[in-house]
C-alpha cells in the first residue's frame, strides 16, 4: 500500500468522524433546544448529509 493510499483511508475516518461528530452535536442541540424552536423539514443529520451531499435544502 503506497503512501497515498494510506493518506486517503486517512481522509475517509477523518471525514466519517466528523460527520460522527455532527450527529451528536445535532442530537444534543435537539435535546437543548425547545421543541418549538425546532423545525423537522429543516434539520439535517449527518447521515442524511452523507446521502444527500448535493440534494437543495428547501429550509
């Protein structure tokens, strides 16, 4: 395995980290947040991030 691959794999568990991260803190400001602050068609998890990278937002 050369170099570059090992820093791409490297990019990759950063990158699912982050999104990791993105999701609990979404989950906490959930748990925070009033629940008529919060507006479902408007949230966006990670996860769905992760599927829908270039699907518009209609928030």
């Amino acid at each position: 395995m050369s170099n570059l691959d090992i820093r791409w794999i490297q990019r990759y568990r950063h990158y699912v980290q982050a999104f990791g991260q993105l999701d609990r803190a979404v989950e906490l400001a959930r748990q925070q947040l009033p629940k008529t602050m919060m507006r479902p068609e408007c949230t966006l998890t990670g996860q769905a991030f992760r599927q829908n990278l270039h699907a518009p937002r209609q928030c």
